[in-house]
C-alpha cells in the first residue's frame, strides 16, 4: 500500500515562509520523517509539493491507478479555493486527512471556509509541522487497525 501526501502552494518555501504562523521545519524535513514513519511500517511512501492545482488534481487522478491507500492533503490556500482538487478527491474516493500547520479557524475570516473538510476522515490543524505527525499516526491506526 501506498501512502501519498500532497503539499499545496508554497510549502516549498517552509522554514523560511512567515515562521511565527508555519514554523521553521522545512518541508524536506518534514517528509523525511513521515517517510521513516510510513516504510518502517510496511508502506511505499512518496510526497509531492506543487504550486500548479493541474498537478495536484493530475497527481490525485493518478492515484486511483497506482495502489494509493490513503492521502495526507495540505491543500494550503487551495483548501479555501479549489473546486477542481476537491472534484479529484470525490472522484477517486480514496480516503484522505486534511492536514494544516496553522490553525485556520484562528486566522483570518477567508480562511474558515474549506472545500475538502467535508469529504475528509478528519482534519488535524494548528499543530506545526506535528499536524502532519499525528495525521499520519491517525493514517497508520485505520489502514493496520490493532487486532
Ligand atoms: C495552511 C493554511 C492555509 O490557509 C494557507 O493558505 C496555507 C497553509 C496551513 O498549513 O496552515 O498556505 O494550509
């Protein structure tokens, strides 16, 4: 089994990106330590970050094809905005946790509308760089439930 985590539009630039809202972990070291995580329990991993909604919405039809369990989304600001990735993600009906540093509901008034929380598990926000963390433990505990 596969699990894919898509990155939103300017989590390239965590670390360096309003640090007191994001925090100072990049994203290279972010994905290192789910892909330690997600291998050490038996899963392919593979993370993708892009800037283009065409190639996230390309990268989720894909992944109806290529035995994808489960995605962990950081839609970033395409969560408050993208009808076209939130289609994606019905239509391959593969389950999903909406993953946030910040915590949207604190934040500016745009920011509290989502297009993806309804069809989500569940959302994990506010939490840093560990939002991303306890997504994946959550991920772990449903795809291998403790017999
Ligand atoms: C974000 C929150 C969004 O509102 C914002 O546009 C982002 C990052 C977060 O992880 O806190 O880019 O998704």
């Amino acid at each position: 089994d596969r699990l894919l985590v898509l990155h939103g539009p300017n989590l390239n630039l965590l670390g360096s990106r309003e640090p007191e809202i994001y925090g100072r972990d990049t994203l290279a070291a972010i994905d290192a330590g789910l892909r330690a995580r997600a291998e050490a329990a038996g899963m392919a991993f593979e993370s993708l970050q892009s800037n283009a909604e065409h190639v996230l919405v390309d990268r989720v039809q894909a992944a109806a094809r290529d035995g994808t369990a489960f995605i962990l989304l950081n839609p970033a600001a395409f969560t408050h905005t993208s009808v076209a990735l939130r289609d994606a993600l019905a239509a391959v009906a593969i389950p999903f946790i909406e993953v946030h540093l910040s915590n949207p509901h604190a934040r500016e008034p745009f920011r509290r509308q989502s297009f993806f929380s309804d069809l989500a598990i569940g959302v994990i926000a506010g939490f840093g760089a560990a939002s991303y963390s306890l997504a994946l433990d959550a991920a772990l505990a449903r795809l291998a439930p403790a017999s």
